[in-house]
C-alpha cells in the first residue's frame, strides 16, 4: 500500500528537479547578459570622452586635407595607453580615411553614421553600439567626436574601445564567471530549493498513506 506514495513523491522529485535546472539555466543566462550589457555600458560612459580629447590634441583637417603625421602620432599615442582601441578618420559620409587598428584587417570602407550621431547627440551617456570595421558582422562600444574646419563639419573620429583582443580576453573572463555562477552559486541554490521543495511535498503529501 506504500508503492504509491512513494511512486508520487518520486514523480514529483523528478518534476521538481527538471524544472529547477531550466530556471537555473535561465538565471544565469540572463545574469551573463545583464551583466555584459552593465559592463560595457560603464565601460562605454568611462571612455566616452577620448575621440573629443583626441581633437583637443590634434587636427586631424588642414584646408580640408589630412594631417597624416600628426594624426597617426597622436593615434599610436593613444593605442600605446589603450591598446583596445582602433581609431578611425571618417568623412562627413562615414567613409574611413584613415585609421590604425592592430594587424590593419579592416573589411569596409564605410561606417554607418546612425550611431554615431546617437551618440554625439547623448554625450555617451547612452550604450551606444557601432559597427566594428573589422569584423562587419558584430557591434562594440566606441567614442565618437565630430570634427569641424571653419565652422563647418568635415568628419568625425570614431574610435572602437573594445578591439578584438580585448573581446578575446573578455569572453576567457566572461567563461570564467560563468563557470563560477554556474558551478556554485546555482548549484547551492538549486539544490536547497530542490531540498525544500521536497521536503514541503512531504509534509502536504505525508496524510496519503492514511487515505489509502
């Protein structure tokens, strides 16, 4: 007259514990994605200010020419404090004039200017993504300045913070993270909200033996 019971409880052990793995799978998950967005937000806010403290330092226009000593000095200057980042020279378009980014495998010649005026117009304080030159098919968090020449706009600087070395050692960080919500965190969680799940089936089910 136990068989049951106990078949019952079992089932609802089993259901409890499949169900508990999606919600723990779900958690992290969104856990991973909020805290990447959290991330390059800050990171985007913190660094907003470069491509305008590039043009305080040098113009990259001369009588609607480029500067190419001065500009590539100061960008290579840049790349040595942040070697993250890749710095572009674009046309009022958003076609690239120039730029010095590691190993030069830039794949297009011109970059959407939608975001970049998104974010000019927010100061960066907005998550802004822009279309990464080197690899067309994905978006990072970037600086952007307009440039102007007697009064009148010639281009802008555009400069990706997070370049593809960095993403490398980001998502090494970022399986790291994961490994230690994963591995720990939910584990502990899930399996106490596994224990008393049961243990609380137990108590309202406990009566059953008697019914049968």
């Amino acid at each position: 007259m136990k068989v049951l019971p106990n078949k019952l409880f079992w089932r609802i052990a089993i259901t409890l514990s499949v169900i508990l793995a999606f919600v723990g799978v779900a958690y992290v998950l969104i856990t991973m994605e909020t805290l990447e967005e959290y991330f390059l937000k800050k990171h985007q806010k913190l660094h907003a200010p470069i491509a305008s403290h590039m043009i305080e330092e040098v113009h990259p226009f001369e009588e609607g020419k480029i500067r190419k000593d001065a500009l590539h000095q100061i960008m290579h200057s840049m790349m040595a404090v942040n070697p993250a980042s890749e710095v572009y020279l674009l046309d009022v378009n958003g076609n690239i004039l120039e730029y010095v980014v590691p190993k030069k495998t830039v794949h297009i010649k011109k970059v959407p200017l939608g975001p970049i005026e998104q974010f000019i117009k927010t100061e960066g304080n907005e998550l802004v993504l822009g279309l990464n030159p080197r690899n067309p098919e994905t978006s990072k968090v970037f600086s952007a300045a307009p440039v102007y020449e007697d009064g009148s706009l010639v281009g802008y600087v555009y400069i990706i913070l997070a370049s593809e070395e960095f993403e490398a050692v980001q998502s090494y960080e970022k399986a790291n993270i994961l490994l230690s919500i994963g591995g720990r965190n939910m584990m502990v969680t899930l399996l106490f909200s596994l224990a008393a799940g049961l243990l609380l089936f137990w108590y309202f089910t406990r009566n059953i033996n008697h019914i049968i």
